[in-house]
C-alpha cells in the first residue's frame, strides 16, 4: 500500500518538484517557467522577514538588505 495519496502517485516530476519548493518555503516565491508547453525551470526566491518586536529591528535596514536588492537564498531547481 502506498502512503501518498492516489493523485501524487502519478504526478509529473516537475509537479512534485513544484510541490516541494512550495512546502518548504515560508516567505517567498515559486516561479515557472514554460517554453513550448512545457516546465523548463523552476525558481525560488526564499524571502527572511525580520520581526519588528525583536531588539535592533527598528533601525533602518542596511543597503545590502534594502529592498530592492535580491533577497539571499535564491534557488534555481532542474527540471529534469
């Protein structure tokens, strides 16, 4: 007998990639990219939110960490 349910068992990888990238992320972004109807690359853009009750946290970001400039802990997932 199969733990996964009857739908994952016969899903297409890059779905179950999708799948994953989007169960681990907290804050962020999943994007996919299609040439020619099909799933050619998978990108994440993993966001780290600072909780502004914490010590230090109302200071002004520093320009590394401005908003405008791309968040660390970008992933770029193959799509095979």
């Amino acid at each position: 007998m199969s733990a996964l349910p009857k739908e994952e068992v016969n899903e297409p990888a890059w779905l179950a990639a999708v799948r994953h990238q989007v169960e681990t992320l907290r804050f962020g972004v999943v994007q996919i990219v299609v040439h020619e109807s099909r799933v050619v690359q998978i990108d994440r853009t993993e966001r780290l939110r600072l909780d502004k009750a914490g010590p230090g946290m109302d200071a002004p970001p520093a320009p590394h960490l401005a908003p405008s400039a791309p968040a660390s802990g970008a992933h770029r997932a193959q799509v095979p």
